[in-house]
C-alpha cells in the first residue's frame, strides 16, 4: 500500500510530540535558524500555506498577526515554552482565527488522524514564522533567548584551506620564490574554494561564513576558487 504524503504527515504530529515535547520550544525555532536563510524560511511558509486547505488560506495573513500579536510578543512564552506547550498556544490561536475546535490542551492519542494532519501543518507554519522574525534581529533573538551556537564544524574545517596554503609557502621559501607569499593565498583560496563547494552540495551551508543557502555558498566557492587559481598562474605558473 503506497502512503500518501498526507498520511506521512498525520504521524508526524505524534511522532513529534513525543521525541521533542518536553524540549524548549525556542530550540525548535533557533534550529530553523540556524540551517534556513531568511530566503528559504519565506519559501517555506509560502509552501506550507499552499498546503492548507483552500477555505484556510485567505486567512493565513490574519493568522501570522494574532500569532505575533499573542505569542511572539510575550517574553513569559519564550522563557518558559516546551515544544507541547507551545503546539497547545498555538492551537489556541488556530480555533480563535480560523474558527476550529481542536482541543487544547491537546491529546494526540485521542485526536481524529485528519485532525494531525492540519494541526501539523499550522503548528509547522507558525514555527517557520517566528524564526523568519529572528532572521537577522539579534535583538528579537535576544527576546527569545536564541543563542547563535558557535559553528564549530565549518570553522575547524578552515584549517584545510590555511594548512594547504602554509604547505605551498613554506616549498615556495625553499625555494627562494620571489612571490611565496601570493602563492600561498592563491593556493589557499583555491582549496577554500573546494571546501565551499563540498560544504554547498553536502549540506547546503557553511556556518562559519554564516552561509545559509548552498546556492550562497556554492556561489562563494566559485568565486574563491577562480581568484584562488588566478593568483596561482599569475604568480607561480
């Protein structure tokens, strides 16, 4: 039997409920804003409408307002939210805009299958609006109590490019190479470049560079790589 995206998702409410319920709901948004751009958070709030049925979606803009009017404002919601209590809040909102009745607090073991599917994707839609508020305001982040995590992968990984370059300086010095100090950047950026472009196809970011879109980073690396590679052939054909 082939399971329908729909079907997917009416579990998903469950699923999530019992694997990050208890968990701070401000992580659940400073996770979406530490992988999506401002860019992609926009495309996915547009997806997310279009997914609502159509007597919903003329009245997501009015949904946006009350859940920034009523949650997003209060500093009590984010300083003392678990990701349950926060799906229950903003329930609340969703029977109060739209003129539904789910039932708050909720009971996922008692709530109808269709019923998961809508709640999901109104729970997933006001997720994705919060974090696109935060996007680039330290200040709305502050509010939060989103801290920005320290990119540690991306930034360890910079030793490649730095380590390939002092290797070429040092071969150049030895060999009294009038320009070894070029060469050694352009060797660098070249394989920063490389390590751009397989942070872009891999994950689609490279947090160091605060890079959140691979078409971003993807763009960076080409431009590392060809200015790497023209300082090379300029200065060490």
């Amino acid at each position: 039997m082939r399971t329908t995206q729909s079907d997917e998702r009416s579990i998903w409410l469950p699923q999530f409920l019992c694997n990050a319920g208890e968990r701070p709901f401000r992580d659940l948004v400073g996770h979406h804003l530490e992988r999506q751009s401002a860019t992609q958070l926009r495309r996915a709030v547009s997806w997310e409408t279009s997914q609502l049925p159509g007597n919903l979606q003329p009245m997501v803009v009015k949904y946006v307002d009350d859940l920034n009017a009523q949650l997003l404002v209060r500093r009590d919601f984010w300083q003392t939210s678990t990701c349950r209590d926060a799906v229950n809040a903003i329930l609340g909102v969703c029977n109060e805009t739209f003129g539904l009745s789910f039932k708050v607090p909720i009971d996922e073991a008692k709530m109808p299958v269709a019923g998961h599917d809508l709640a999901f994707a109104l729970i997933q839609l006001a997720t994705l609006n919060f974090a696109y508020n935060a996007v680039g305001q330290p200040t709305v982040r502050k509010f939060m109590g989103i801290r920005r995590k320290f990119p540690w992968p991306s930034t360890v990984a910079l030793l490649y490019p730095f380590v390939a370059g002092i290797s070429v300086y040092q071969e150049a010095a030895a060999s009294a190479h009038p320009s070894s100090g070029l060469t050694a950047l352009g060797h660098g950026l070249a394989n920063l470049g490389y390590l751009l472009a397989a942070s872009g196809l891999l994950f689609g970011r490279f947090g160091a560079f605060r890079l959140r879109s691979r078409r971003a980073t993807l763009g960076v690396a080409l431009a590392a790589f060809l200015v790497g590679t023209l300082i090379t052939n300029l200065f060490f054909p």
